[in-house]
C-alpha cells in the first residue's frame, strides 16, 4: 500500500510550486509592464505582498528555488574583481560616417557585393551612447552578461546585471523567437539622462565628483565591484543585434528587434524605421537628429543596417566591424573653446552670476558663446579661469554649461577667479551672505537690479502688462523716466514718443495695457513687487492667511511663520521688505496711481500644477509635515504615507527612510526639500 503521508506531502509540494510558479509569472508579468513597458496595471500594495509571499514560500521551501526568480534579484555579495567572459561569437565595432557622401559610398558598396542597382531596403536605429553588453539565456534563463571588452573576451559582470530591472531574469516564450535555447542578446546600457541628473546632484550633496555625461555615468555603474552599487544607479538597457540564436530563427533585422521585444527583452523598435534607400535613410537620420533632445537618452549618431539577415551574412565583416552596417554620427553636443573673459551679471535680487564669455564655437549645429558658471562654488570645484580651454556642453534648449578645463592648456600667468566684491554695474559692495551660494549687490537702487524688478513685475505671471518687454524697461530704466515700479502708472503717452522706435499708437496701447493691469488679485500683486523668496505660491499662502496686503505688511517675522509653508527666511525677507520706507511709499503711490486689488477665490487659486500629483515624504524637514502637507494640498496636490508605483515626488529630507530606497527601486522622481520649495513656489 502507497504511503498515504508521503503522497499527500508530494502533492502539497505540488501545489506550492505551481503556486511559486504562478506567483513568479505575476511578478514578472508585472515587472515587465512597470519597467520594461512603463504601464504598470497593478498597485503597489498587490505586487508587494505577491512579492513576499513568494520570497516566504521559497525560504520555507528551499529545494523549489530557481535562479530566475525574481526574487534573485536581491542581494549578491560584492566581488574583488571580475572575472573574464569570453563572447561565443566576436563582437563587432562599426566603422563610422559623417556626412551624406559617405552614407552614399557606403550604399554604393553593399549594392555593388550584393551584385544588385535595385534599392536596398535597411533598418535605421538610434545610435544609443551607452556601454555594450551581452546577454546570454539559456533555455530561457538569463546565465551571463559580460562587457564588451575587446569584442573576444570583456568582463563577467553577471551580479550587476541582474540588478537591472529592465533586463528580464528569464525570456517571455511569445512570438518569433519563441521557442530558442540558445540566445546571445547585445545591447546597450544606458542611464536616462534624469536619472544622471539625479545621480550627478546626489553625488556633488554628498561632495563625490559628478560624471561628465551619462556614458561615463553607465560605464562606471556597471563595472561596481559592489552589486548593491549598480541597483541603486537606474540603468536601462535596449537591445540592438544577437550573437548566437539556436532553436529559432528570423529573416530581417526588423524581425528580430520585434521577436526581442516578445521575448520581453526592451529593444531599440521603438525609433527604428524601415527605409527603402537611401533617401529614406537621410531623412530619418534627419529626424531621429531633430529629436535627439527630446529623447529621454543620450544618442550620437543612427546606426543603418541592411535588413536582410541573408544579406547581411553574404556581405560578411571586415576585421573588427561588418560591411553591412554604419554608424553615422551626429555633430557633437560638446566641444572645445576659449574662455575669452568672464562677465558677471545682476539679478532682480542682485544676485551676481558669472558668465563665461567664449571664442564661438559650433556645438551640435548651434552657435555658442556663452556659457553659465552658476556661482563661486562652481567656478572653485572646475577651477575656472578666464583664457581657459574649456570643454563646453549644450543639453535640449538650456544655456551651455562648462564640462571640464584642459588646465594642460594653461599658460603661467592665469590665476583663480573670484567673483568681484562690488557690483560690476553700480559699484556697490558685493557680499556672500551666510549659507548662500550667491554674492549679492545690496543697493536696492542698483541700475541692474532695478531692471530685473521692473522686468519682473511687468512679466504674464505678475502684473501681465502687454507690450512693456525687457528692451523698454531697460530704456526707462536708463532715461531715469521709471526709478521703481509705481512710476510705470505715471507714465504718459507724451514721454513714451519721444523714446526709440515708439510711435503714437504703441504709445497709446502700452499706456492702455498699463491701466488694464490695475486690476489685479492681491496675491499677484505681491507676487509682483518682488520681495526676494516670495514666489507665487508662498503669496498666495500669505494673502489666504491674513486677507490683505496692509495686513501682511504689520506682521511681524512670527507671526508670518505660523502659515504653513511659511519659513523662518520668507517670514524676516517679507518684514525686511516692509519696513524699508522706500518700499511702503511705493506701495502708496501704486495704490494712488489706483491699483486695485480683489482676493481671488480659494477654489481658482487652488488649481496649478500641482494638480493630481501625488507627493511623500522622508526624513525630516525645516518645516513640519502637516505644513509641508498644507503647501501640497494648497496647490491641488495630494500626500500619501508609503511610495507606490504612483506617487510623483518623493520629498527626501535629512536622514531619509526606507522610502528613499523605494523610490529609488520604483524610478519616482526623488526632490531635496529645496527643490520642493522651488516646485511649490515656496521660496522662488
Ligand atoms: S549594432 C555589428 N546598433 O555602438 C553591429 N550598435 O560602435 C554592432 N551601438 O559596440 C552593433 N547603438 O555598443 C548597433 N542601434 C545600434 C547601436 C549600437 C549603439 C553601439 C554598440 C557598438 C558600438 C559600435
């Protein structure tokens, strides 16, 4: 007679791994939907206790472990050194190309060894700037990743690897390539270039050099001796070719970027085109050009490929790249020049800020000249001098920054540059007040700053005169006609004629705009006079707590902090502001000129950009939570307790919890309490 014991047990045991086994499919079904496709369908709650529950089972049940489940992800001790991989089939390099003639020769030659005059069709991919890697799954399961190395041997990087989330531990068996045993993926790891930002911060917070760009960012993430490292860098990859595929086989290379993708594998489809000739491929090198600043990811060139998987093996390879493929590059985004001199500009506030005045230079088919040194502590950490060489780098539409010097460059005689202690356009001392980054001219007559206020306070978002821009001001400004912001109400179309290139009728319109603008809600209104850290949402708090402006301007520095979101440095900048007698006279006469001022209703002035975003906080602020809660909530916002796949921002305080990790796991946008002050409008 059978043992009924031991059957019952074999049963059980049974049951619990078609349980493990149907818990790893919903996790990775789930992970592949979250990292891989961006469209998670599940809460972060549900895949959390799926996720330990598994992790139990498979503690209380350790014969049933697997090396590709998900939960293996986890841990991995770190390495003393890598261990060598030798790639099963070389991987090549591609020869590159810079200008059309060259992508002509090239289609010249694939036509002529294909013995053909007919168009060939290719496959048009992004050229990704990341590091290349090789995947290698065997019988589904992930068993390898190595570097390129020397295309024959690179190193066994396996336990980082396995830390990158998109990466799945073990294919999906779904269409083309379905059914291979055998398959050998090639890639690139890349960091999104929000996450090198956010890295770049962190490291410069915690006083770490920052990576140059998020190549070096990827290179130096995957090559950590210390797995836990690589998991906390965010790395992506997308796949682009295959070494060995046994057991299936496609026809085109755009059949094999899809048959990865059903394998769950994330592939470079997605901005790859099939072009007919070479026409086709020009214009989409053309687009993926134009578009290369909107991509999340850094990418220098396209790759053109023959699609023909037949053709592309009678065309064969040269000794390190194939003769069916080229990489045609894109004009750099960096470049060298000369720093010619550093001028200093002067804010609204009379913030000083260094600009670097260059030789021009070309940079990703932009003229260039100017570059932003942001502040002393800037210039000291790159050591910036005038009459440097300097590597320059342009990112989307912002003001180029500097990368690097070549101090090798330098002749004897330079010197470290300091920000000048007196305002380079009124004279005055410059000062760096304690714990700012910033030197500041504290005339608050200074021509330059009185510019910047009038700009300001004319601008859509304050006042919203019409047809009052920044070459006006700056002529009202210089003419002595406006010497604070009610002089603008005094105006008169007599005066305004007689300025460059105004005629009666702009004359007459800008005086029309001008009266316009007196209508004004309260907070907008204090928004606009400019006090330093009072930005529109910190007005809004102030005009909602005490009603009115005259109201705000009695209270003093305690009294102003009891708001929520109010800081102690809001609160003393709006008593300083108020109890300036220059200031409460310009008030007056702005009120005189008939400036008239309504409250705006709660419900209107709750809805900004906040709206549906949902905000946690870690670790401890300057202000308390409840405040920090208000501010959110003030501005359509809502808080949650615990990070989910859904929460927005992640607001890291000092000493941050476990949340930070999470965030980190889950790619939520991680802000200092500073940058929460800035996005709220708190302190602008
Ligand atoms: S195909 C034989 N496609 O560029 C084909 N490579 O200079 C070799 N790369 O090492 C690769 N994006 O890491 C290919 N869409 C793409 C690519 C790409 C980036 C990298 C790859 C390679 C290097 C060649």
């Amino acid at each position: 007679m059978m043992d009924p014991g031991k059957d019952h047990q074999t049963d059980r045991l049974e049951d619990i791994h078609a349980e493990i086994e149907r818990l790893r499919n919903f996790i990775r079904h789930h992970d592949y939907l979250y990292y891989a496709m961006d469209a998670p369908e599940i809460s972060d709650r549900e895949y959390d206790t799926s996720f330990k529950k598994l992790e139990r089972l498979e503690r209380d049940y350790p014969q049933l472990l697997a090396p590709d489940s998900p939960t293996q992800r986890v841990g991995g001790a770190a390495l003393e050194r890598f261990e060598q991989i030798t790639h099963a089939s070389p991987m090549l390099s591609l020869s590159n190309i810079f200008e059309v003639g060259e992508l002509i020769d090239f289609d010249s030659r694939v036509r002529k060894l294909l013995g053909t005059v007919e168009p060939i069709p290719y496959l048009v991919e992004p050229k990704l700037d990341g590091v290349a890697i090789e995947l290698v799954y065997q019988n589904g399961v992930l068993v390898s990743g190595g570097t390129r190395g020397d295309g024959t041997v690179g190193e066994d990087v396996t336990p980082n690897i396995k830390k990158i989330r998109t990466i799945p531990l073990s294919l999906m068996r779904n269409g083309l390539l379905a059914e291979t045993n055998l398959i050998d993926i090639r890639g690139e790891i890349f960091m999104a270039r929000s996450d090198f930002d956010a890295l770049n911060k962190e490291r410069d917070e915690t006083g770490q050099p920052s990576f140059a760009n998020p190549r070096n960012a990827a290179a130096g993430s995957i090559r950590q001796l210390d797995p836990a490292i690589t998991a906390r860098r965010r790395l992506r990859f997308l796949a682009h070719g295959v070494g060995r595929i046994e057991g299936a086989s496609v026809n085109t290379q755009l059949d094999l970027l899809q048959g990865l993708i059903e394998l769950g594998i994330p592939s470079n489809l997605e901005h790859a085109k099939l072009c007919g000739g070479v026409e086709a491929v020009l214009e989409h090198y053309r687009v993926l050009n134009q578009i290369r600043n909107q991509l999340p990811f850094e990418i220098d060139g396209s790759v053109i490929k023959v699609n023909s998987l037949d053709w592309q093996t009678q065309l064969g390879t040269k000794s390190r790249s194939p003769r069916w493929a080229v990489a045609y590059k894109f004009e750099p985004m960096q470049a060298e020049t000369r720093i010619v001199r550093i001028d200093v500009g002067v804010g609204r506030t009379g913030t000083l800020t260094p600009v670097a005045i260059m030789e021009p230079v070309n940079v990703g088919g932009v003229n260039v000249s100017r570059a932003t040194l942001h502040n002393q502590d800037e210039i000291d950490r790159k050591d910036i001098r005038e009459g440097d060489v300097v590597l320059i780098q342009r990112a989307g539409d912002v003001i180029p920054e500097v990368v690097k010097v070549r101090s090798e460059c330098r002749d004897s005689h330079s010197h470290p540059y300091r920000i000048p202690d007196h305002c380079p356009v009124c004279g005055s001392e410059a000062v760096r007040l304690q714990g700012q980054a910033a030197k500041r001219c504290l005339n608050s007559s200074c021509p330059a700053r009185l510019k910047e206020t009038i700009k300001h306070f004319a601008s859509r978002d304050a006042m919203d005169i019409e047809g009052l821009g920044d070459k006006l001001v700056e002529q009202f400004v210089d003419k002595g006609l406006v010497r604070d912001p009610a002089d603008i109400y005094y105006l008169e179309v007599e005066t305004l004629v007689s300025l460059e290139r105004m005629a009666k009728k702009s004359a007459t319109n800008l005086i029309n705009a001008i009266q316009k603008s007196k209508k004004v809600s309260s907070d907008r209104f204090l928004f606009s006079l400019g006090i330093p850290l009072v930005g529109a949402t910190c007005a809004r708090l102030l005009v909602q707590s005490f009603g009115d402006i005259s109201s705000i301007a009695k209270k003093d520095a305690l009294e102003l902090q009891k708001v929520p979101g109010i800081g102690p440095e809001v609160a003393q900048s709006v008593v300083t502001f108020f109890s300036e007698p220059r200031n409460a006279q310009m008030i007056e006469r702005l009120m005189s000129a008939g400036i008239s001022l309504y409250m705006r209703p709660e419900t209107s002035s709750g809805t900004t950009s906040l709206q549906g975003k949902n905000f946690v906080f870690t670790g401890s602020l300057s202000i308390p939570r409840n405040d920090a809660k208000k501010i959110v909530e003030a501005s359509g916002g809502s808080v949650g307790s615990s990070v989910t796949r859904k929460t927005d921002y992640v607001v890291a305080g000092e000493d941050p919890g476990s949340k930070l990790e999470k965030a980190r796991e889950f790619g939520v946008k991680i802000i200092s309490e500073d940058e929460f002050k800035a996005l709220t409008g708190v302190a602008e």
